[in-house]
C-alpha cells in the first residue's frame, strides 16, 4: 500500500478514536445527571477523593442501599 493510502487509514481511524471519546464523555455526562437525582449519590461523593465519576459508578454497583437491612448485610 502506499504511503498516502496509509496516511489516510490513519487519518480516518483517529476520527473514529475521537468519536468515541466524545461519546464516552456524552454518556458520563448523562450518567452524573442521573445519578446526581438520587440522594445517596451525594453521601457517596462526601468521601474524600471519589469524584463524581466515581461516585456514580459505586452508585450503580451497589444499587438501592435500601436493599441492605444492616452494615453487615
């Protein structure tokens, strides 16, 4: 293949890197929005060093903390 050719494929797979990016990013952003909705999110976030990225991550993985009768459960 020649060099042009290739400089293009390049070209054309970065485009497609950086679409992903702001996709990546469009969807955190509705993430943190949904997640800001639900109360607990902001206890979670009250923990030094956890991020609102972080935080809705813990959010969706331990899902309604009312499920949990006691600490131990």
């Amino acid at each position: 293949m020649s060099s042009s050719i290739l400089y293009q494929i390049l070209q054309d797979l970065l485009e497609k890197v950086e679409m992903i990016r702001n996709d990546a990013d469009e969807t955190l952003r509705k993430i943190i929005q949904i997640a800001e909705t639900i109360n607990e999110y902001y206890l979670i976030l009250s923990i030094d060093g956890i991020d609102p990225n972080l935080a809705s991550r813990i959010l969706a993985e331990i899902g309604d903390i009312k499920r949990f009768e006691t600490r131990e459960a």
